[in-house]
C-alpha cells in the first residue's frame, strides 16, 4: 500500500500548476486527514532599534533541518499595532513568527511589507492572514503579476523539494496592495518609506524604510551572502549599493539573509559587485571567456579576504560571473 506521504506526491505531479495544497483535499476523500508539515521551532527574537526587531536565519539554505527558515523577517511595533517586514516561507514559519512577536508586544500585526517575489519572504503570509484578516498587505505590484503567472506556485513546490515537505499546508497568499517607489505608508507613530529602484535582485524588490527609527529594511538587495542573483542585475545593484551609501542618515540596514549592520554592509555589497563586473568590462575586449576572467575576480584581495567567507562563495561565484558576464554581454547591444 502506498504511504501517505507518497499518495501526497502523487496527488501533487498529478495536479502540477493548481495553486495550493488545499484545493487537493477532495483527493483524499472520505477522512478528514490534511497532510500539514510540523510546527518550526522558535527563533529568537533581535531588537535592531527601539521598536525594530528581526529574526536572523542562521542557515543560508533551505533544508529540512531547519524547516524551510533561511531569510530573516523583520517588524516595529508602532502606537497602532505591529507592522511585518517578510513573513518567510511557509505557513508553520508565519506561525512561529506570531507566537515570537506575541513575547514582544501584546498588539495586533496591522500591516504587511514583502519586499519581492521569492517564496521565502511572503509564503508565510498565510499565518498572518489566518489570525489577523484584516491586514493589509503591501509589495510591488511585479509581485502580484508574478503571482499571477504561477511564481507562487513555483516557490511553494521548491520549498517543499528542499524540506521534505515541512511546508504542507501553506496556502498562496500574495499581497494585495500595491505600493511604489516613494510612498510613504502611515502606521500610528511610524512612517514606513518605500524605495524603488528597477531591477536589482529581482525586478519587484522594495526597501522598506521605517523613518523614525532610522532603520532600512532592504530586502535581497543587498547581503554578505553569495545566494541568488538569476532574477537580478549587476549594474543596477551597484546603482542600488552607491544609493543606498548615500542615504547617511540611516543607521541600520537589514537584509534578507544574514545578519544586519550599518552601512559597511553595503559598501561590501557595492565592491562585490562592482569587483565582478568591472573586472568583466576589463577583460572582454581582450576577448577572455566568462570562466578565464573567474580566477582574475577570486584572485582579488577582497574576494580573498572579505567575500570569500560569505556562504555560498565557493558553491555560487561561478554562477554569479556567468551571469554577470551574459548581462555586461547583452548591454553592448
Ligand atoms: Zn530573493
């Protein structure tokens, strides 16, 4: 006889494309069983500022060790409830975070930020909406159209394939407000100020800056990781980086992975990138290939003494040169 987690599978090829894990419940007929991954234990909570905290995933990867957590969520409590930065990437990871902030404040979540398209920060939108249906939830209107054209779908079947299925249950919830480069976004006594700038790590990724605080959340723009940059663009990132180094008044940056700092972060960021791309630049005229400038980027005292610690430097930094090698390509014409 087939195992229940087979028959699941089965179910699940069998009906590739359709949005949710719920809609297959007719499948299984007859009992009430609804196959639902374990809760994920409780991740410390870290106040950045007076009323800023996040969660810092310590594992730059999904795994089933660590339930499908690899990016860091982010919240502030303001005087008229909780506003949420990322809700991670399933509905057992939006569960932990409300138990988690319930330790911090006895306020309601009122607002939701996702600051891009990839599944790990917005999937566990779910859980929030579950305990708190009336909150609004804001993202660049590139990720609804991503939505729309099955990218949820496509992120929830990933975490699934790197976790052994602990994400069972999670239902697609995208955002459904839209926010734009330059709005300001009111909750009680914090001002919430969205930065946009094109295609940087993907083409929906907004910063989302809580003004009072002097705290900048920046999504996947910007981290000491070497993660993924398939849906992203070097140049602009640069751009992105000399931006957001301008904006001296704010404290603290925050990204998706990795831990939070000032503004050292992202000068790293900005020399990472600027490092592979100029180096490209350099060397294409002398008609080198992607993998003859890879060693001329490795070799570089910065990739040697600071990158080269970062997770996934050795696993990625080819990817991330080819990459960059076929846009600095694609710009000359
Ligand atoms: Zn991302």
């Amino acid at each position: 006889m087939m195992k229940r987690r087979d028959l699941f599978k089965t179910a699940l090829s069998a009906t590739a494309g359709l949005a949710s894990f719920s809609v297959l419940k007719p499948l299984y007929a007859a009992d009430d069983f609804v196959f639902r991954g374990p809760d994920v234990p409780n991740v410390p909570v870290t106040k950045i500022a007076d009323r800023t905290f996040y969660f810092l995933a310590v594992d730059p990867e999904p795994a089933p060790s660590n339930f499908g957590f690899f990016s860091n969520p982010g919240f502030v409590v303001t005087s008229e409830g909780v506003v949420v930065v990322d809700t991670g990437g399933s509905v057992q990871i939006g569960e932990m975070l409300i138990r988690q902030i319930k330790t911090v404040t006895n306020k309601p979540v009122v607002a939701i930020f996702n600051t891009h398209i990839h599944g790990d920060h917005w999937l566990g939108n779910h859980a929030f909406v579950d305990a708190y249906p009336n909150v609004k939830i804001y993202a660049h209107p590139k990720v609804m159209e991503h939505v729309k054209n099955g990218a949820g779908a496509v992120w929830n079947g990933f975490m699934s394939r790197n976790t052994n299925d602990a994400n069972a249950g999670t239902v697609i919830t995208p955002p459904t407000l839209e926010v734009q480069g330059g709005d300001v976004i009111k909750v009680g006594d914090v001002d919430f100020k969205v930065h946009y700038m094109g295609k940087v790590h993907s083409d929906s990724d907004i910063a989302i800056e809580a003004v009072q605080e002097k705290v900048m959340f920046v999504g996947d723009m910007a981290m000491r990781r070497v993660a993924n940059m398939a849906d992203g663009n070097f140049a602009n990132s640069i751009v992105a980086m000399e931006n957001f180094e301008a904006m001296s008044h704010i404290k603290y940056f925050v990204p998706g992975h990795g831990e939070f700092d000032d503004v050292s972060m992202i000068r790293d960021q900005k020399q990472f990138f600027e490092i592979i791309y100029k180096t490209i630049e350099q060397y294409y005229d002398d008609g080198l290939s992607d993998f003859e400038i890879r060693p001329k980027i490795t070799e570089t005292e910065f990739m040697q003494k600071v990158a080269k610690d970062w997770p996934g430097f050795d696993s990625t930094i080819g990817r991330f040169v080819s990459e960059a090698y076929q846009e600095f390509e694609a710009s000359l014409f």
